[in-house]
C-alpha cells in the first residue's frame, strides 16, 4: 500500500468540542487535508515544539525523545494507519540496534514525537479518501487572509514594549504557562512583520 506524506497545516482551537483543538495534516503534495481532534495537552506539545520554545523542564514528549536517544532508539516515521468510528490510529516505526518495529501510539502524541524526531508522517489512501477533505486554493487564500486580519487586530499584549514582552515571554514560558507564551511571541512576531 502506497503511503502519503503529510506535513502540518496548523492547529486551532476546536468550535465541537470545549477543550480540544483540531490539528490540520495536508498531503505534502496535494490539496486535500486531514483534520484530526486533539487534547489541550498535546496541542501544547505540539505548539511548543514548532514554535522552537524552551520549556523550563522537559514536557512528556521530550522526556521520550531524551529516552529513546539515550538508549540509541531513533523513530524513523509516524504512520496513521487506521481510521475507526471517528478515531484516528498512528504506529510509530522505530529502528533500534538495526531492527526495526512498530509502537501504537495514539496520532497526536506520534505527530508530537515526529515533530521532535524530525521524521516523516505518513497515512494511506483509504483513510484520506475517507477522512481527508479537499481544500481548493481558494479556500486556502481565504484561511491566509484570515490568519493576517487576526494578525492586525490589537491584541492584549499591544501595549507593552518589545523588551517588556521578551521579559513577559521568558516568565510565561519559566512558568509553563505556554498558551499565554504563544499570544505574546504572536505580538512579538506581528511587530516584526510589520517593520
């Protein structure tokens, strides 16, 4: 069976259901795109890494990855494999002393081990004819347009300096507070892309 390299599109917040987020896989090379509902908890993970953010102690996912390398445990690829009442299923491929295996895992901890392990995430073509949407270059100028409005609105954190919101950034992060640390390096970033 043919794999499909994904790549993430981004993640928000989940309108269904109260304390989730929606994750957005799309087709390396292609339109359509596999939304998958994570935890608050993984969310954060996965946030935190893509957003290259140095927690003051290793979150869950980290300590894995410090783990695995100990032990000279590389995972090669993430797989979603399966797609079962709603509910996405991923395998982690693993290479350890030469031989290779699979570990279940559920999909949003494996995309936040792949993020981490710089590998590859893969499904099948059954599950993206099934769960997969198409988005057409429209809808995907809609979503950037969308993304540069927020940009521009004021946010809480207008009002503080750029030095005060570094400060506010290495405290928010120091105390693990990571939502509140991704709203301050959004105004930072903004600020940039405005000069």
């Amino acid at each position: 069976m043919d794999k499909i390299q994904l790549e993430i599109i981004g993640m928000s917040y989940s309108q269904s259901q109260s304390g989730a987020y929606a994750l957005i896989l799309g087709e390396t090379y292609g339109k359509r795109r596999l939304p998958i509902i994570i935890g608050g908890f993984e969310a954060q993970s996965i946030a935190v890494e893509l957003e290259k953010m140095k927690p003051s102690r290793p979150l869950t996912h980290d300590l894995f990855k410090n783990f695995a390398e100990h032990y000279n445990i590389i995972i090669k690829e993430v797989i979603i494999d399966k797609f079962l009442e709603g509910v996405f299923f991923a395998k982690l491929i693993c290479i350890h002393d030469g031989q290779e295996s699979e570990i279940d895992a559920r999909t949003s901890d494996a995309v936040a081990l792949a993020i981490r392990f710089s590998c590859p995430i893969y499904t099948y073509e059954n599950i993206m004819a099934e769960a997969g949407v198409v988005m057409e270059d429209d809808n995907i100028s809609a979503m950037k347009e969308e993304s540069k409005t927020k940009k521009s609105t004021k946010s809480e954190y207008s009002q503080y300096t750029l030095d005060e919101l570094d400060d506010l950034l290495a405290k928010a992060i120091e105390k693990e507070e990571y939502e509140k640390a991704s709203r301050i390096r959004d105004e930072i970033q903004n600020r940039g892309d405005k000069e």
